[in-house]
C-alpha cells in the first residue's frame, strides 16, 4: 500500500512539475494556384489561408487572401469568390486588371480554411467561371 502511495504522490509532483504546458507557437500555411478558364486563360492568381498561435511575426487568428491579377475584364469589374461552393465575398477589378480579397474572421462568420483538396472559384455576376 504504501508503495502505492509513493507512486501516487510521485505521480502527482512529476504532473505539477509540468505544469502550465509550454506554449509552442503554431503556423499553417496553406497555399492553392488559381488559373484562368474559358476564354479567361491568362488570369492567375493564388489563395492562401495562414493560421496561426502566438507566432511572433503574424498576429493570432485565421485569414484568407485570395489575390488574380491578369484577368481578361474591363477595370471595375465584380468577381464573385466562392469557397467550396459558399460565397464568402467579393472583388473589383483594378486599372491593372487584377484584384485581392482579405477574408479575417468576424465575429459571426470565421475565414474558410482551405485545404490541398479545397476548391475556390472566382465568377462573373452571371455565373460565368473566371478562375479556380
């Protein structure tokens, strides 16, 4: 008994002597090409989605920037983006032909994780493909 008693208390002062848990910091980057469709094949692009944990160069929390440039439109142009086939935004077109999207969490809505097997597709108003 009273070995199982010092394995107990041994057990006890090893759990308090790890206490509180090292904080490692955490960083996911996950990076997809986007790439011009039907008539649009000059359009490229990328969307990325970073997380991260108490890193130091990047501040806490999700975001998603999905980022065309060289797309066959007239300036002012709006692109719906989807995400998995959810709309989660907009963007306009520039003088130079391309546009960026920044999607951060709200409060009622968090930014989209994508991930190698995710989809995002850029389309005109009409429904027209533009990029994936």
């Amino acid at each position: 008994m009273r070995q199982l008693l010092r394995a107990a208390v041994a057990g006890l002062i090893l759990t308090a002597a790890a206490w509180p848990p090292s904080a490692e910091a955490k960083l996911l980057r996950k990076q997809l090409p986007l790439n011009g469709c039907r008539g649009y094949h000059a359009a490229k692009g990328t969307a990325t989605y970073t997380s991260s944990l108490g890193e130091k160069d990047h501040p806490d929390g999700d975001k998603l920037v999905i980022v065309i440039e060289n797309v066959p439109l007239p300036p002012g142009t709006e692109l719906l983006v989807f995400v998995h086939e959810v709309e989660v935004g907009t963007l306009t077109l520039d003088k130079r032909r391309g546009g960026q999207l920044t999607i951060e969490p709200t409060f009622r809505r968090p930014a989209p994780p994508i991930t190698s097997g995710s989809y995002v597709v850029l389309k005109l108003i009409d429904g027209t493909n533009v990029a994936w």
